[in-house]
C-alpha cells in the first residue's frame, strides 16, 4: 500500500490538559493485535477512553483516545517510545496478504537470555515500591528491561536483597557497558539507598531453580481459583459491577456481533482483547467508549478463525461465559495465613502467548505502602490451575505491620488499586 513506517503508528498529543491523546494505528491486520497493542498501552500507564477498529481482512484502522495520569511525566522520549513499542507489535507492510491467526503451538516464542539483577540496598519503608516503580520504572522501561521474576527479602542487618531475573530487549545485557549503563541508571534512583548493583547472566539451570513450585497449595486454589474451577459466576465483593454479554447473528451475514455494558476498570480493553485473542477470534468492527459514572459500552462484530460467525450455542456461551468472568474478576486478591505469618496473594492469567498482565507488582507494592503496611519478601512465579496457566504474586507481609491492619482492608485496598479505583 505504500505506507510508510512512521505512518504505521501517529500519535497526536492533546493541546490542552485532560483531553484525550489520539492514537492511530494503520497496518495489516492480524488476529491478537488489538491485545497486543492495548497491552502496550497498559504497560506504559495509558487509559484507553475510546476506541474504534475496522478491518478487510486484510489491513486494519485502529484509533485509540487514550489519557495520561496526572502525576505520570511524559516528555517527548517517552512518546517515541511508545510509539517504537506499538510499531514493533504491528506486522509488517509485505504480509498483508491475509490475516494472520494466532496460534500457540505454530509460534513458539523464542526464548531469551535471563539475567540475574542484584540490587542490595538499605531498608527503608515504601523501598519496594519506591525501587519498582516511581522513577525507576520508567528507567527499566526506557532500558527495555523486562521484569520476569522477582525475590525481595529482608535482612537482619537493616537491608534489602533485591533479585530480579530480567530480560533485555535490545538483546545487550551481556555487554559490560549496557550492564553498567543499566546500573548507573538505578543508582541515579535510588541515590544513598543503593550499598551494590550487579548483573550476570545465568544459565537454565539457575532459571529453572528460581521459578516458584508449578504447584500451589491446596488452600490457594480453593480459596482463588474456586470460581475457576467451578465456573459459576463471583458472588463475592472483589468484583467489578455487573457485566452483560449478549451476542447477536441477525445482524450481519458474516459476523456475530458481541455486545457489552460493564464498569470501566483499568485494562479493561485489554482484558477483552487478550479473550478474544486466547480464542483466536478475529475483530472485524469494533466500538468502545466510556460514558459518565464510568460505564462503557463495546460494540464488536467477531468471527472464528474459519472466517464464519459463531453459530453454535455451545460456543457462544463458553465465549460470553469467559467475557463475563475475565470482566467481572480479571485478577484474583486474597490475604491468608501462612503458619504464623500473613500472605498476600495476587493472581492474573497469562495469554497464551505467554505474556502476563504489565504493572501487578506495581500496584501491589504502591497499594502496600499507601495502606503503611511493609513487605517481608515478595516472589512472582507461573502456575497451571485446571487448563490455565497463571501469574502469581506471593507476597509475605512484615508480621508487625500486618497485624496492624485488617486483612480485609489489605484485599480491598490492593484491589481497588489494581482496578484503577483509587
């Protein structure tokens, strides 16, 4: 078509404050994209308040309206970062001969070299957060480190021993220079808290011995994952409000056109994209925006991977079943007992592409420290529930601070946070 690759993605900021910015995204089309490029947008802190997509079949038009938090900085570098993030997501220009469908077991990710990232610092109270996010996450972003595990203790002595298994998007964390770049950029964060940083590569021996147990506890999974399991609908007050699916074949001759109203929460389009995409089902047409009281209406006309709609109502209600689900639950809280000592337990699924949710552990230890409760040790692994593989946040609460605050209060304050509601 002859487009060229600045036009792929345009990123029109707003002039004045609180307006939304505009994104456009114009490349062939593939099934997943919308997922991939509403993940992005997730990572980088963006609220999507409207949306539009439209393909052929072959070429897409996406335009997203997205806003800034207000406290978020945003200067020019951080918006060609977006955008070199969104383009690298789109396909490119020579394979617009068709759409192409996502399938797991025809793409097989290849996996990247690991590294381990040491960071001892002095303890203090918020450090956590303060080293995850605040300044420093924008500084991993803009290395284009990404986090995939993580063990954080505390020490006797009055410190913080930091692990952090990254790997490196430019593909550079081997050499001496990207490794001290990276570590002069996080002692500039952390300034006096900073006692030593160091990085090294490690093999899949290692990278295996510091992947939590596949399997949880009993207790764990009947007391998260019970509405997993049994497939019924949450009755319990960690959920959004109401959702309804409905879907409709009378439409359109080629397409089932899928309908929702549901409360607006943080990723919210991602979490229907990321569905969608989970079972490779191809967007044609679709419409979101926000109304006031934060309600958002979603228009999309579907079809399967046959290029049909769905007609068989055993497949539309496995498809509304899990819209539902993943809208009204999309991340799983609890706070339990772990002998003597007070856990914390945040859950997401992972697509499967294998890509978690972006952001958890931040507003985990964000909600931790507004709640002035402290964190013990903290760790991240993946674990297979039933059929499903999913991300879990393990976090060991300080056995004083705890006992000051109610656990529920902890749940509803994580909750809210991860939810955007605070």
């Amino acid at each position: 078509m002859g487009i060229l690759q600045d036009d792929v993605v345009i990123i029109r900021q707003s002039e004045k404050e609180g307006e939304p910015n505009v994104i456009t995204v114009n490349c062939p089309d593939k099934t997943g994209l919308g997922c991939d490029l509403c993940r992005i947008l997730l990572f980088f802190g963006l609220s999507i308040v409207r949306g539009d997509v439209s393909t052929d079949g072959k070429w897409c038009y996406i335009v997203f309206w997205v806003v800034c938090k207000p406290a978020t900085r945003w200067g020019s570098s951080r918006w060609e970062l977006l955008k070199k993030r969104l383009i690298g997501a789109c396909p490119s220009c020579s394979s617009a001969s068709g759409i192409s469908y996502y399938r797991s077991e025809l793409q097989p990710p290849k996996p990247p070299d690991v590294f381990l990232l040491k960071l001892c610092c002095y303890d203090r109270k918020g450090l956590l957060h303060d080293f995850l996010f605040a300044d420093v996450t924008e500084v991993l972003c803009c290395l284009e480190l990404n986090i995939k595990k993580v063990k954080v203790s505390t020490t006797p002595d009055g410190s913080v021993m930091d692990l952090f298994f990254v790997t490196d998007t430019r593909e550079l964390l081997h050499t001496t220079k990207r490794q001290e770049e990276t570590c002069k950029a996080l002692e500039d964060v952390m300034q006096e808290a900073v006692i030593s940083c160091n990085i090294q590569k490690v093999g899949p021996q290692i990278t295996a011995c510091s992947q939590a147990s596949p399997f949880l506890p009993s207790q764990i999974t009947e007391d998260i994952f019970h509405l997993e399991m049994s497939n019924k609908l949450p009755s319990v007050s960690l959920t959004s409000n109401s959702v309804s699916v409905t879907m409709d074949n009378s439409l359109s001759p080629a397409h089932t056109l899928v309908q929702i109203i549901c409360q607006d929460h943080k990723g919210l389009l991602y979490d229907i994209m990321r569905t969608l995409k989970d079972y490779n089902i191809q967007i044609s047409y679709g419409r979101f925006y926000i109304k006031q009281g934060r309600k958002c209406e979603i228009d999309l006309f579907i079809m399967q991977a046959d290029g049909k709609k769905i007609v068989d109502p055993s497949k539309q209600n496995a498809l509304s079943s899990r819209l539902q689900m993943e809208l009204l639950q999309p991340l799983r809280v609890a706070v339990m007992s772990r002998g003597p000592d007070t856990e914390l337990l945040v859950a997401n699924p992972v697509e499967l592409s294998s890509k978690g949710r972006p952001l958890v552990f931040y507003d985990i230890t964000l909600a931790l420290k507004m709640l002035d409760t402290c964190i013990f040790s903290a760790e991240i692994g993946r674990h297979m529930i039933g059929d499903r593989e999913w991300e879990v946040y393990r976090v060991l609460l300080d056995e004083g601070a705890s006992l000051s605050v109610p656990r529920r209060k902890v749940e509803e304050g994580v909750w809210k946070l991860l939810m955007g509601w605070e």
